[in-house]
C-alpha cells in the first residue's frame, strides 16, 4: 500500500532500484567549490546564501573558492567571510589566471585530499545564478545514487535575461552536443553547476590524471561531463531556471573563444573523431 514517505519524492533511483526498500542516508559532507574571476561584489550575497540554505536543512558543508588571478579582491571577500562571519569558506588564489578549467583542477584535488568517496562536491558559478532553490533536489538525486546531478536550463529548465545570441549559441550548442557524443539523454552540457559524488572524480582523477580537465576554459564542463559519461557514471538531470538579471556584472565568457573551444572538443570526443 502506498504510504506517505518524506524521502521519496517522486524522483528516479538510478539502476532500476524502485525505492521501495528503506535506504540509509549518510550524513555526506558537502564541498562546494566555487571558480571565481572577479567576483567579490557577487560572493558577498553569495557565501551568506549558501550559509542561509545549508543550516535550514541542517546539511554539512565547506565551501571552497578558487580566485583565479582576480584583481578586484576577491579573495579579500572569501576570508572576511570565514573571519568576520564564520562561514567556514577558504579560498586557494592562483596567481595568474588559469580559467575556469584550472581553478575546478585545484578545488577538486584540493577538496580530494579530505573527502570521503560518498561526500559530495558541488560545482557552482559565483555570480548567483545557480538557483540554490533547485540543490535540495540535486542533493536528494545525489543521496540515491547518481555519481553527477546536472542543473539543466533545457529539458524543463529555462535561461531569461542572456542576450538573444547567447541563447541562440547556448542552444545549438547544447542540441549539437547530443548527437555529437551520442548522448540524447542529457539536455545540458555546459553548466557549471553540479553535484558530484568525490569518488567518481577521485576515480576519474586515477584514470585521466592531469588529463581529466586538459581545456582550460569554459568548455571544461563538457570535456568533464564527457569523461564521466564514458567511465560510466550514473547522471541525472534536475530543471532550473537562470535568470542573468540577478549578476553583478557582466559574463566573463568570451563568446569566439568559446565557439572555438566547442569545435574543438566536438573534434576531439565526438563519436565520428575521437572514439
Ligand atoms: N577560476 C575562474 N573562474 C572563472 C573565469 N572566468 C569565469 N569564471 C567563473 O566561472 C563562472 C561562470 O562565469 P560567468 O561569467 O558567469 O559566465 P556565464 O555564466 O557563462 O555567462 C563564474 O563563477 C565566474 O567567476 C576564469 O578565468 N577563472
Ligand atoms: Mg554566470
């Protein structure tokens, strides 16, 4: 007979597990690892954000910044944070920028050397547009299984406030991927918010090593994705609206570069080229 259960809300388990069956929820910490280049007026509302929504469900967790040569102090916001406040927040500075691909590089080794494989590590943008409204239910998908949970602005999901040519690269981009590593279940490629189980990068770290993330900029969250993907990681989808009015500033993504980099990596691990 069905029955009331807080726990279950609906959501798949991967692997066929109906869920019947009651499953033990260890107390996983959570690591969220923030790349960050220039960002210091948006981690202000940020860090208190993540603060507010992880006590409310009582969950564990650390954050972690990487600053990635910013010159607008940045990293000065992460340790008043932690000092002033006590929001247990730390922030590694690469001197020089390196892009987002070298910054998730360091916070991911950095956050590997104390996390236990069922912790979890959450990739997140700094400019408050990954909508935390949406992280109880990709922590939930995470607690049954799922190695990657993706916030996904397609497939139910929504992008307002980019301009009309973002939207239109973001989209095509997005649908080219499906075909070009033959992945039609997964409708968001690119974004940077994520939850990971540590031992799935652990284990992609062990096999890739310093190749897990090779490209630099932004399209190192397909290049990761892709990886994942074929070691065999159990990947779920939750839908999550982005609204680019809510960043200070403007996006640090430079589009022709970024085109570029695509086409690139299309080349490199699309079913026709690099398999
Ligand atoms: N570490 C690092 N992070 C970056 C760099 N460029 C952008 N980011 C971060 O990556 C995230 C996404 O960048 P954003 O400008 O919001 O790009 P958009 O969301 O694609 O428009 C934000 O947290 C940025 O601070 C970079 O060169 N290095
Ligand atoms: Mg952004």
């Amino acid at each position: 007979m069905a029955s009331l259960d807080p726990h279950n809300d609906g959501l798949e388990f991967p692997n066929g597990f109906s869920g019947e069956d009651p499953i033990e929820v260890a107390m996983a910490r959570n690591y969220f690892l923030i790349p960050a280049y220039n960002e210091a007026e948006n981690l202000g509302y940020l860090l208190p954000n993540i603060r507010r929504y992880m006590e409310a469900f009582h969950y564990p967790y650390e954050i972690v910044v990487v600053d990635d040569g910013s010159s607008d102090g940045t990293a000065a916001v992460v340790d008043e944070h932690r000092e002033v406040h006590g929001i247990p927040a730390e922030v590694i500075v690469h001197a020089t920028n390196k892009g987002p691909g070298g910054a998730f590089e360091t916070g991911f080794r950095a956050i590997l050397e104390r996390a236990e494989a069922d912790d979890r590590i959450v990739t997140i943008e700094a400019d408050n547009t990954s909508d935390l409204c949406v992280l109880n239910r990709m922590l939930m998908r995470s607690d049954r299984g799922f190695d990657l949970v993706l916030a996904s602005v397609y497939g139910g999901g929504r992008i307002i406030g980019a301009p009309r040519s973002r939207l239109l690269l973001s989209s095509v981009a997005n649908s080219m991927m499906k075909v070009a590593f033959n992945m039609p279940q997964i409708n968001t490629f690119s974004s940077f918010f994520r939850v990971h189980r540590a031992g799935m990068i652990q284990a992609a770290f062990d096999l890739h090593g310093d190749d897990f993330i090779s490209e630099p900029g932004f399209v190192c969250a397909v290049e990761m994705l892709i990886k994942l993907h074929r070691m065999g990681a159990t990947i779920a989808e939750v839908p999550m609206l982005l609204d680019s009015n809510i960043r200070i500033g403007d996006s640090k993504m430079k589009i022709a570069r970024t085109v570029r980099a695509y086409l690139r990596v299309i080349a490199r691990h699309g079913v026709q080229g690099g398999l």
